[in-house]
C-alpha cells in the first residue's frame, strides 16, 4: 500500500480473497487505485515487482501489475505436502511446486 502512496495519487483499495482450485489453497491480495482510468506509472510498476515479488514466489505465486492495479498471488502446498503439527518432513524429497 505504501508503495501506490508514494508514487500515485487518487484513493486505494484493498482487496483479499482466499479461495481454492483443485488440490490447491491460496489467497490473492489486490491493492488498486480507485480511478479505473489511472494507470500505474512504470516507476510503481518496477518498483511494485522488485519489492513484492519474493515471498509469492516463495510460496508459488505470483505478482502482476495491469492498468490500475497490482495482484498478487499465494499459492499454499497442496495437501499431499502439508505435514501434521510437530512432525519434521525431509523437504529434499517434495516435488516442485508447479
């Protein structure tokens, strides 16, 4: 959100949504400038994927940044991966998350 109020003027909005597709779990964050006819300068688009994009691809998802608006998206492990509280799991064996 800091990032919008540095570089772009109108009022914000904050969207989360978590949801499910398949075996998958995630939630999806989209931060938009109001005015559906302002688009984001190329300043906040580089500097909305250099900063927010490490910790949705560590968790498999994704940072995207149309028009008025910046997605992101956090994939969870499909269920198969996810382990029981207080066990340890040998994270060399899991299959790339996709």
């Amino acid at each position: 959100m800091s990032l919008l109020l540095q570089n772009e003027s109108g009022q914000m909005r904050v969207n989360a949504r978590c949801g499910r597709v398949g075996d998958r779990e995630g939630i999806l964050v989209v931060v938009a400038v109001l005015d559906p006819h302002h688009r984001l300068s190329e300043t906040t688009r580089a500097l909305a994927i250099a900063r927010l994009s490490g910790r949705p691809l560590a968790y498999g998802g994704t940072v995207q940044c149309r028009r008025n608006r910046i997605r992101m998206l956090f994939v969870d492990a499909p269920a198969a991966q996810r382990t029981a509280p207080g066990t340890s799991t040998d994270f060399t064996e899991l299959s790339p998350v996709r």
